[in-house]
C-alpha cells in the first residue's frame, strides 16, 4: 500500500488516492444522478481505506456537500481529509466568482455547516476573480486556519503568475490544477515553483473523462450537445486517435500487473513525485473499488518511463 501524503507544509496527511466527488451532487454537471448511489460511492472509497474526499459547492452548488456530510457523520472525522473548494457568489439566480475575503470567510462558514463538521482539511479557492488580490485572498484563509477552521490553504485554476502572488507570503499550502499525460503542460510552466516552495499538487482530470481508462478504441465517438465531450477536442479528429494508440500501448503493463489500464495510469500518478494526491471520480461504489486497486501497485522506475514516453508528445 502507497504510503500517506503531507500536504504542503501543513498538518494535514492523506492517501495519495482519494475520490473526486464531483458525481456525488452534481446535478448540475451529470444528468440522471441518484442521490443514494453517490452517497454509496462515498462510503465505499471510506470503507476502502481512502481518506481524502474533494468536493466542491460548485459540485451541486452545495448537495455534493451535504451529502458528504451526511456520509461521515458515522466515520471517524480525524481520520478523514475532507477538501472543499468555493469561489461562487450566487446573488438572485446570478453567479459570479469572488475572492474577496469576506465572501470566502462566508464560503468556508457555509461549507461547513453542510458537510457537518467544524473544521476543514483544506479549503480551495476554486477559481480566480479578476478584482481581488491574490495574498490578500490568501491571508483571509490564512485567518481561517490560525482559528483552526481550515488546516490547509488550497488555490485552484490559477495560473502561475497567480499562483506566485498568492503565495506572496508562502501560505499556500497546495494547488488543484488540470493536468494528465495529454495535458501536459505544468510539467515546464508550474511543477519548478511548487517544487521550490514546497507546494502540493492535486491534478483535476486524471483520466481525461475516461480517455486514459482504455474504454475507448479509434472509432470515432459523436456525443450529444449535452455532453462535456461533445465540445473536447481530446475526442475527435487525429488527436483523439493518437491518445487511443498511446493509452492502447499500456496494454502489456497492465497485463504484468493483472491490472487494468486505469489502474496502471492511476499508479503512474501515485508513483509521479511531482503528485500529491490523485482524485479520480467516480459514479459507482464499484468504480471506487476498482480505482482503490492501484495503491497495490508498484511500477519499476522502467514501466514508470514508459508510460511517461508513450504521451511525451502531447502538450
């Protein structure tokens, strides 16, 4: 089994696999979701031995939360990391991003009271506002943790250079950014400065909407309208079958592990030093035991490099 993970230069430990929950709740984002399979799926990763839960009040705006919420009541809290993130300000039907202090003080209140318990493990500002800045932002979070509300500061879709000024005064404790090996680019633009500053780093995406599952072949896919996939260039033209033939080529990794590709991806990860923690989602209790599968899994530094090399081109 993978061994724990500190989260910057935080308290704050956890499995390097946890669960993103973005199907738990998230009506707004997956059609036909049910409310007792997410809470089920929740459970399952917990009974698994996951300890790290990322939500969101954007997942849901705010049921993802409070399922969770009910979920844990019946586990130990110190033994789980519970990640939450806001930057909503919904006002008359009307949403717009805030980072101002006041308002993410009142996120952090509100998050708390739907997940039920009285601290959070880390707290994400989940996307950047154009108006407020950054170390300012930061130092109202870091009021939060000196109270004990919050035990890690979290940034999430910030660029470098946003990054850099939230960090003004090194508070950021770790960063949630899309990355996977077909999105490529923070290995140049970002890993070196959180490297320096001791930052985490929670990549969002890990299996590209199920593309690095290996559940695809080169057919080509059509989605409806209301499909995310529908508008990802990763599922269409010479792109979409260049991931196919490089995920494909996993195939005799997998099979030295009895795994699955989505196994041995997840372990890529697990074994990638420059990734904290790797969130996978999931819709099914089974998903979540399947994914739990890859902290047995141990590549060689060889099989590591292999399947770093089948995506190097991708950006």
């Amino acid at each position: 089994m993978a061994k724990n993970v500190t989260i910057g230069q935080s308290k704050v430990t956890t499995t390097p696999l946890g669960l993103g929950t973005n199907a738990v709740g998230g009506h707004n984002l997956f059609p036909n979701l049910d409310e007792q399979t997410g809470m089920a799926t929740v459970k399952a990763a917990l009974d698994s031995g996951i300890t790290m839960l990322d939500t969101a009040y954007a997942y849901g705006l705010g049921r993802s939360e409070e399922l969770i919420g009910q979920v844990i009541k019946n586990y130990d809290r110190s033994k789980l990391t519970i990640a939450t993130k806001g930057a909503q300000l919904v006002k008359d039907g009307q949403s717009t991003i805030s980072n101002a202090p006041d308002d993410l003080k009142r996120f952090v209140e509100s998050s708390l009271k739907r997940l039920q318990t009285d601290y959070l493990n880390i707290f994400y500002i989940h996307f950047p506002d154009e108006n407020t800045a950054k170390d300012k932002a930061v130092a109202a979070l870091q009021e939060l943790k000196d109270q004990g509300l919050i035990r890690a500061i979290g940034v999430s879709n910030f660029s470098p250079a946003q990054l850099k000024e939230a960090n003004k005064n090194h508070q950021v404790d770790v960063i949630e950014n899309q990355y996977s090996l077909i999105h490529r680019d923070p290995e140049n633009h970002l890993f070196p400065y959180l490297h320096q500053e001791h930052i985490s780093f929670v990549p969002f995406f890990p299996l590209a909407s199920g593309l690095l599952t290996g559940k695809y072949d080169e057919t080509p896919r059509k989605f409806p309208e209301d499909d995310l996939r529908s508008q990802d260039p990763n599922f269409s033209g010479s792109r979409f079958k260049a991931i196919v033939e490089s995920v494909n080529s996993l195939q005799p990794i997998a099979d030295n592990h009895d795994a699955t590709i989505a196994q041995i991806v997840l372990a890529w990860y697990i074994k990638n030093p420059a990734v904290s923690v790797v969130i996978p989602g999931a819709k099914s209790p089974e998903q979540v035991q399947s994914n739990v599968k890859a902290l047995n899994i141990v590549l060689s530094d060889e099989e590591f490099n292999t399947i770093d090399n089948a995506f190097k081109s991708f950006e």
